[in-house]
C-alpha cells in the first residue's frame, strides 16, 4: 500500500505513541512533542523505506515509523540531555 505525505503523518502519529510507550521517560515537551517526533518518524521512515522497496500493509508501516520515531527520540534525548534546565 502506498501512502501519501498524509498517510505517512497519521501512521507517524501512531508511531509517536508507540515510541513514547516503547521508550518512557520525561521527556522535554512531553508527549506532545514525542508525537511531533513520532510524525516527523514517519514521514522520514517513510520515504526511506519506500526508495529502499521496502513497505506493504499498514502493520510494517507502522513498525518503519515506530523504528523511525524510537530513533528520533533517542536523538532528541542525546541533544537535550546535556541542555542545562
């Protein structure tokens, strides 16, 4: 199946969910910027896997984003972890 820039946000939105389950923890912003990162997730494991062929059914899709989301999460706490508050 393929989506478009608006399938890819909604699946990435699920995906921030997702990842904020899967990694929890305080996060700057909470979790509405977990689900911004889960979108934007989404929208790069998106294209990355659809120029790799990769991709079909809404379940793997959701499992790309997730992995996209975790990843841009992780970063998002190396990059805010040495931030004095």
């Amino acid at each position: 199946m393929e989506y478009g820039i608006l399938g890819w946000i909604i699946v990435g939105l699920i995906a921030g969910v997702l990842a904020k389950w899967i990694m929890p923890g305080k996060d700057p912003g909470g979790i509405l910027i977990t689900i911004l990162i889960g979108i934007v997730g989404g929208v790069v494991g998106g294209f990355v896997a659809s120029q790799l062929g990769i991709g079909g059914g809404n379940i793997l899709n959701i499992v790309i984003a997730t992995a996209g989301a975790i990843l841009l999460l992780f970063l998002y706490r190396l990059v805010t972890k040495n931030r004095a508050v």
